[in-house]
C-alpha cells in the first residue's frame, strides 16, 4: 500500500518572520511607573538591527501607539529599533513656568522612558 503523498511544506518568510515578531512585541508593552501613574512603551527590535540610533516615535497628546503602528511597523521593516510610549493621564503633572503642564510632564515622560531604556539619543 503506497502512502499518500504528502502536503507540500509551507515555507516562512524572513518578511513573515519579522511580521511575528514586531506582532509580539508590539502586544506586549513594558510599564514604567512615573508620577503616580504608569508609561506604557513598546520597544521594538528588529532580528536584524541596523547599528544606528534607535527612533523615538511618539504621537500627540492621548494618542497611543496603537494609532501609528503601521508608520512604526515601517521603520521596524527597515531594521530600526523604535520606542513608543503613552503614558497615563492620571499622572501627576510638572509645572515648570512658560510651559504648558502638559507638555512639561510629556517631556518629562520621554527622558523617564529614554533614562530607564539605557537609551542616550533618538532619532
């Protein structure tokens, strides 16, 4: 009896690959605490890293990760290392005098994120 023949085997893509893992790294933020509140950052890295400095891709006020992933997917693609955030509106806020309390603490949010990343400089 002969035996039937077989499926033919699927082969993965490097491209599907890289598509897996940005996926998984994606779903799963790291959580920062910062001023009573919490920074969620996606921190993506490619298999294959390009040896520049990583992109710091950060939308406006509310805006989450989520809402430009497919420009961070672009980058991630392109072998860039890139960090994310959006950090808790429940947070305490800076005032710091000339600036707006919301972006004082944005920005305060961004150096707490670079500062426990071990990140020195962004793109």
């Amino acid at each position: 009896m002969e035996n039937p023949p077989s499926a033919p085997e699927e082969t993965v893509s490097e491209e599907q690959t890289a598509d897996v893992l940005f996926e998984a790294q994606f779903a799963s933020p790291e959580r920062i605490p910062f001023m009573g509140g919490q920074i969620e950052v996606v921190d993506l890295k490619p298999e294959h890293l390009k040896p520049e400095v990583p992109v710091l891709f950060v939308g406006g006020f509310g805006v989450t990760p989520s809402a430009h992933k497919e420009g961070i997917a672009e980058y991630y693609r392109a072998g860039r290392r890139v960090l994310s955030l959006a950090y808790d509106s429940n947070s305490e806020t800076i005032e710091k005098e000339g600036v707006p309390a919301i972006l004082a603490t944005k920005a305060a949010a961004i150096l707490e994120v670079l500062k426990t990343k071990g990140v020195p400089q962004v793109d």
